[in-house]
C-alpha cells in the first residue's frame, strides 16, 4: 500500500471528510487532495506523525504498522 493510499484510509477509518482531516490537521485541503491522488508524495515523516496522533487520539489503530512494513 502506497503512502497516500494510506492517507486515504486513515481518513476513512476516522470517519472524516477531506476537509474535515485537513481542518483537523491545520492544512489545506488541496494539498490533502494531491496527496489521496497521488499528484505528489505525502511525506514519510508526516505521514508517521499524523498516524501517530490519530493513534494516539483514539482515532484509528494498527496503521503505524503498516508504514513501518512497507519500509
């Protein structure tokens, strides 16, 4: 699974819309939007924080290690 396809489920799994994560993240929505349709790359340091925060908040579980598999 491609980084931003992982995006996209964390998205999902936390039952936001695109606008409500990026709110939820302080980013714009455009650039969540390049980053589900694979325009550009989401950052691997960024993309660990944010599945760490919604980890951390309760929000989604067992996606960090999905990253850390496709290393």
């Amino acid at each position: 699974m491609t980084h931003n396809e992982l995006l996209k489920l964390a998205r999902k799994k936390a039952g936001m819309s695109q606008t409500e994560f990026a709110g939820y993240f302080r980013m714009p929505v455009k650039t969540l939007r390049h980053w589900e349709i694979n325009e550009r790359k989401v950052p691997d340091y960024l993309l660990r924080l944010m599945l760490y925060k919604l980890e951390m908040e309760g929000l989604v579980s067992g996606l960090q290690e999905m990253v850390d598999a496709e290393d």
